[in-house]
C-alpha cells in the first residue's frame, strides 16, 4: 500500500471523540426510554451488544434492574453513581460488572460515565 493511500485509509477509519463533549440522546437499550439518562454511541453495534457509549445520568436518574450476559465496564467521568449495595462509584472509578451479575444504579447529583460493553444487557 503506498503511503498517500495508507494515510487517506487512516483517515477514513480514525474516529476521535472528546467524551465530555458530545451530543446526547435519550437512553432506549431496553425498549424504551429511560427517564433522566441519555447516550452518545461512540462504537457500539446494537444486535451484538459490544462497543463503547458515553452515558449521561441527570440528577434523580435510576437505571432499571438488569443483568449482565457479557463484561461491564465503565470509567466514571464526572459526578457520582450509586449501586443497588449503596457502594459509591466516583470520578475517576474503573468498575467492572461480570457476566451473569445483576443489579441497577442511581445518581442523585448526576454523572458522566464512558462505557465498555461486551454483551447485551438483560431487563429483570
């Protein structure tokens, strides 16, 4: 491959995303919207599941109660987020959710989540 058409290539498939600066729309993996979240996909393919999103909780936000089928993860950006064991996830927590465990999370205040997903998330 000869370099011009090398770097045209790069271009083309290079994607660079300021998470903390991003258009948002309303939060719909379960069906339906989800009151006070919303997302940015970053690279996310729907029917597998696997990609990257910022995710945006409003203050008063409470995800529905879910289980994981493949790997969780996500680095806390900005704010707050609250797990159904009341542990608090702050800015600048990695946290990682296993296949097969279960839960749901709140932020009262608000938070900027970047999230890694490897499977489709299942509503309990």
């Amino acid at each position: 491959m000869k370099k011009e058409h090398f770097y045209q290539d790069l271009k083309r498939k290079r994607k660079i995303t300021n998470p903390l600066n991003v258009e948002f729309k309303p939060f719909d993996r379960y069906g339906t919207v989800i009151e006070n979240m919303s997302w940015h996909e970053i690279s996310f393919e729907s029917e597998t599941g696997f990609g990257t999103f910022v995710l945006k909780l409003d203050p008063g936000a409470q995800s529905i109660p879910h289980e994981h089928t493949g790997f969780e993860e996500f680095l806390v950006l900005e704010g707050e987020m609250i797990d159904l064991d009341n542990t608090v996830f702050k800015k600048g927590d990695f946290v990682t959710f296993e296949p097969g465990s279960c839960h749901s999370s709140s932020s009262p205040k608000g938070c900027l989540l970047l999230v890694f997903m490897r499977g489709i998330n299942r509503a309990i």
